[in-house]
C-alpha cells in the first residue's frame, strides 16, 4: 500500500488488484502502458545490492520489451497457480513510469 501512496502522490494511478499473504507473499508489478503494451516486475533474489538491507531489487519477469496485456495477465496468472500467497500491484502510466528502484539487468 506504501507504493499505491507513492504513485497516487505523482498522479500515477496504482492499486493493489490482489490480496496474497500478508506476511509471506511475492509480488509482482503489471505496468500497464495503456495501448503499446504492459510490463511485469517480479521481487528478484540476490546476494547483491541492498536485497538483504531492507531494499527490494525487481526484475523484468516478461523480458525488455512491451508485450500485450494479454500476454502480461497470463504470465501474472501462472505466476498465482505456482504460489497463491501472491499479491499483485498494477500501475497505469502511458509513460510507463512505475517509481520502482533496482531493476535488475
């Protein structure tokens, strides 16, 4: 909910569109481009930056390039048959602007 605030403060609609656990569920981000096509981050593991000092690192579950809402809601779909403790945060900017630090390479 923290991120929801964050974005709604810079005029970038977010919402929380599914509960998972509220102590031990992943997350990932759809950022909706409205038209070109979605992205979805996914909280990544790593030994390296600041993972394990209270940061949170992303990476690009759906790859580098847009894919089609459709495409991106399949994955996030999958994604919540493997683990049910999901949540899932969606962002609306037809920049693509998403205040999401750390993406991973």
């Amino acid at each position: 909910m923290a991120h929801v605030r964050k974005c709604n403060i810079h005029s970038i609609p977010a919402m929380v569109v599914r509960r998972g656990d509220s102590t031990a569920g992943a997350i990932l981000v759809k950022v909706n481009h409205l038209g070109p096509g979605c992205l979805v981050l996914a909280s990544a593991n790593s030994l390296e930056g600041n993972t394990f000092a209270g940061g949170r690192q992303w990476r690009r579950a759906t790859g580098d390039a847009l894919v089609p809402e459709t495409e991106a809601d399949a994955y996030i779909a999958r994604q919540l048959n493997r683990d049910p403790d999901l949540w899932v945060l969606e962002i609306e900017d037809r920049e693509g602007r998403h205040l999401m630090e750390d993406i991973l390479a």
